[in-house]
C-alpha cells in the first residue's frame, strides 16, 4: 500500500477502534477484495450487503477469502420489517407509506445508511458502483447533517511529496465533492468541517484554513471576491477557535515568501494547510492536478458534516482506496 506518516497514522487509529463498518455494494469486485483485506488485517469488522450467494460466487471467482467477514441480505433479514417501518416514520411527512418504504429497503444502500443511523453500524462506505447522488440521498434523508451543519461538504486529504509545503505535505481541500456554488455562510461551515477533519482524522496539529480566490487581500475587485471576503468574516465569527484568513491566492496561500509579500501579517498565509475554495469547479479541478501533476496521494472525497460517519467512493477507485476511506470512516465520531 502507498505510505506516508499521517496516512499510516490514520490506518493506525482505525485499527485501534476496530469500528464495525457496512459496505451496501456486496457483490462488487473491489468492494469485495477491500473487505477480505480490511477484516485480514483487523482493521474494522465488516458487513457486505446483498445476496451471500452472489457475493461468495463474485468471491471465489477472485479467490477471495471472506472469513471474518459478514454477509446480510436485506430482503431476508429479520431487520427488514423494522427498518420499513422505522424509515416510513422517518419520511411520513413526505408521504411516505409502509408499502413504499418495503421497496426502499431493498435498497441495500438505504439499508446500510437505517444499520448507521440504528447504531447497528459506525460507519457506511459505497459508491464504488453507484453515483454520488445515489449514495448522498439516503444518507441524507436517514442519517441527515449535524447540528449546526446546513450542508455537507466532500473533503480531500491530501500527502504531497512536496513536503516543504502545507503540514508536511499534507492538506486538507474543501468542499470538492458536493456543494457547486457555496454561499458565503456554508463556505465558512465547510471550512470548520475541514479544520476538524485535519486535526481528528489527518493528525495536523495545528490547521491554518485558508479561503482561497483569485484575490489576495483586495488585489482584484469582484462579487467573486467578496463572497470569499465575507466568508472569512462569517468564519471569524462563528468559529473564533480557528486560524482562518483570506482571500488569499494558492501561492500566497502555502508558500512563505508569497505570502509575507502578499499577506504580511497574515496568521495563515504562507503557511496553510487547509484550503477551502470558493466553488466546486475550482475544488474538482485543483484536487485533480494536485493529484495527477504533482504526483500527490488524493484520499477521498471524504463527506464531513454528518450526523454519523457515511462515506462516499469515487468510482473509479482502487481496492487500496477503499481501505484507505473505511479507515478514515473508522476514525471520524459521530456529531
């Protein structure tokens, strides 16, 4: 598997809470493989959704061994009726009936995100097969934002070679995964979910949030701009407890001598390791070419902001991604 320190620190914290951790896509080829390795490992306990046949058949033909790991098929589950029943209180104000909830249930991803919010499971992990939409909806409408959160955000951890920037490297990006046009309010929230995420799951000690534009520090004058400059304000108020500045450029953002000519006087600039963008086009696109071009591990994207743990899967991903993301499940506490 690929190393680096924090992303070693973060297999490691998984192992040690041993968390119990679904994963609706059963029969899927890598989910299937990540499962054998992650319960070999004693890295969480599993449980595979869908029909224990299909997913044997599907396991054997990889020669994957499954020991250890837990296989449920929802339709014949004597949990079925119970989360018909409980999910069609959920939505009742939504017009939601018994008889409609029955078929949602045979959804495994709506049965896995009722296993999360019945404490029946610490945390969900799927969209190795699925969009995200389909795995946010159910999260969404069972698991539902934290306190305080009007909206999650899909975080990125980023492990650079370049180690003289952010925290040796590492970085945490937001919002790259879910939001396309935040307003200044939820831009500040999303930057509060990444500084938590650096400091409880990545291990930085010390985050340094920068809101980043094409702007630093009134050098151009723009609407664009003033949404990130209000931000900033709105962050200062709401979370005092952060380092948080901006608008700051990229360079100015992470590289010292940028910075203090740019920013002088700056508690973030120069020196950030969080960064938060102003829309998801800039978000997607900087992950991307920090992956790509700069040759750099991209874990994620991780969903912050909710209720209890439940994760998302690009699906394009590799059996060593989601390893990776059901150990940062295993490490993230309910809100």
């Amino acid at each position: 598997m690929t190393n680096h320190p924090l992303l070693d620190g973060i297999r490691a914290k998984a192992k040690a809470a041993y968390k119990h951790i679904v994963l609706p896509e059963g029969t899927e080829p890598r989910t299937i493989a990540a499962a054998a390795m992650i319960t070999q490992d004693k890295m969480a306990r599993i449980t595979l959704l869908g029909n224990p046949e299909e997913i044997r058949t599907a396991a054997s033909g990889q020669q994957v061994c499954l020991d250890g790991v837990e296989l449920l098929d929802p339709e014949s589950s004597e949990l079925f009726e119970r989360f018909a029943a409980d999910f069609a209180k959920l939505r009742e104000k939504k017009g939601m009936t018994l008889e409609q909830a029955r078929e949602m249930m045979k959804n495994t991803l709506y049965f896995g995100a009722m296993m999360v919010h019945e404490d029946l499971a610490d945390g969900m992990v799927a969209g190795a097969k699925n969009s995200t939409s389909d795995v946010l909806r159910p999260a969404l409408q069972i698991i539902k934002t934290a306190k305080g959160v009007s909206t999650a955000c899909g975080a990125f951890f980023i492990f650079s070679p370049q180690t003289q920037y952010g925290d040796e490297g590492a970085f945490v990006y937001g919002d790259c995964g879910v939001t396309p046009a935040p307003t200044a309010e939820q831009m500040a929230e999303i930057a509060y979910c990444c500084n938590q995420a650096a400091v409880d799951i990545v291990g930085i000690k010390q985050p340094r949030v920068a809101m980043l534009s094409f702007s630093t520090k009134g050098s151009a004058k723009h609407e664009l701009v003033d949404k990130v400059r209000s931000a900033v304000e709105i962050a200062h108020q709401r979370y005092p407890q952060l380092t948080v500045d901006g608008e700051l450029q990229l360079d100015a953002a992470i590289v010292p001598q940028v910075g203090e000519m740019k920013a002088p006087g700056s508690p973030v600039a120069g020196h950030a390791n969080v960064l938060i963008f102003p829309d998801l086009q800039a978000g997607n696109i900087c992950y991307k070419a920090t992956q790509y071009l700069g040759n750099s591990i991209a874990l994620g994207p991780i969903l912050l902001g909710m209720a209890k743990p439940v994760n998302d899967l690009s699906r394009g991903c590799s059996v060593e991604d989601i390893v990776n993301i059901v150990a940062v499940v295993c490490c993230q506490q309910p809100a």
